[in-house]
C-alpha cells in the first residue's frame, strides 16, 4: 500500500509491487481510498472516504488454500466509471446527548462487541446514502478494531481499506 505525503490517497496493490521498478508494463492497482478533507468543529469531527474497486474481479479458487486473483482497476479508471465501483462512507449522526458523531453499528450484528466512538470508524456501501454495508470497522479497545466485509470486496481489499483508515492523515486535521 502507498500513500502520498498528507494521507488523502492510498493506492493498494498486489503483492510484491515496487513503485520506482523499472518494469516497463504498469502495475494496476486493486483498489484506491481517497479522503475528503474535513474540518473539526466544537462538536467533533467526521471523515469523509470513498474507495474504489474493479467492477469485474476475476476470483479464481485453487484447491484448499482458495488464492483470489484480481486483475485490478483499469489505467483510465478516473475516466471509465463503468468498470469501477465506488464505495461510500456512511455520514455518522449528531447524538446530542453524547454531544458528538456516532455510527450505528446496532443493526450491523455487532452491538454485543460494544464499538466505541472513533474518527477511525467507518462504514461504506455501494451507493452514496445507500442502507447495505459493504464494510465497516469499529474500534473495540485501545488498539483493537473489528472489521466486517461482503462482496465484492476481498479480504485483502477490506484489510487495507481499513489499514488506511487507521493510518494518521494531515489531510483531515485541519
């Protein structure tokens, strides 16, 4: 995974990707985060994420150890919003009693775990204020978060999405 200098953009790739290779065909990366600034108020702050993902991800099982094998987002994918899905992060709600942002983790199966309040928190879906979660992570501890995912995010796709969101960001520390 790399990030540019403020934490507003992460592009995920395949194992063993070198940035600066002299490998003359272009690595195509399986996914890419990008953060929208935000800006902290009196009552707290909220983040604002939208990954992107190829559409048509090839998955190809072999024997026991299941290996998924995706292709990647096209070259021109800014462009071709046809082959890419586009996830977006759920607005949290004002509590007023806690008097800050809160996501609803409730009906997502996991109230049992008692997800703390976070600016690390997230859920993403499909559509820009659609009700299925894609995924979700929730901080449960000091250092410990779970994280949820469905199709058509992988594991390894879901992993860095959230490793993203853990990472510190200049860009949404204003």
């Amino acid at each position: 995974m790399t990030a540019n200098l403020i934490g507003s953009k992460y592009h995920i790739w395949d194992q063993g990707y070198r940035p600066n290779s002299r490998n003359t065909q272009p690595k195509l990366p399986l996914a890419v985060v990008t953060y929208i600034p935000t800006v902290a108020t009196c009552t707290g702050s909220h983040r604002s994420m939208r990954a992107y993902i190829p559409k048509h991800q090839s998955l190809s099982l072999k024997n026991v150890t299941q290996l998924q094998h995706i292709k990647g987002l096209p070259l021109d994918w800014e462009e071709k919003w046809d082959t890419v899905h586009q996830l977006f992060s759920k607005v949290p709600l004002y509590n007023k009693i806690s008097k800050q942002f809160e996501l609803d983790f409730r009906d997502k199966g996991r109230a049992e775990l008692r997800i703390q309040r976070s600016v690390k928190n997230f859920q993403l879906t499909l559509e820009e204020n659609g009700k299925q979660t894609i995924l979700q992570l929730g901080r449960v501890g000091k250092s410990k978060f779970v994280m949820d995912y469905r199709y058509p995010l992988t594991g390894y796709q879901a992993f860095c999405i959230c490793l993203a969101s853990i990472d510190t960001k200049l860009c949404c520390t204003v």
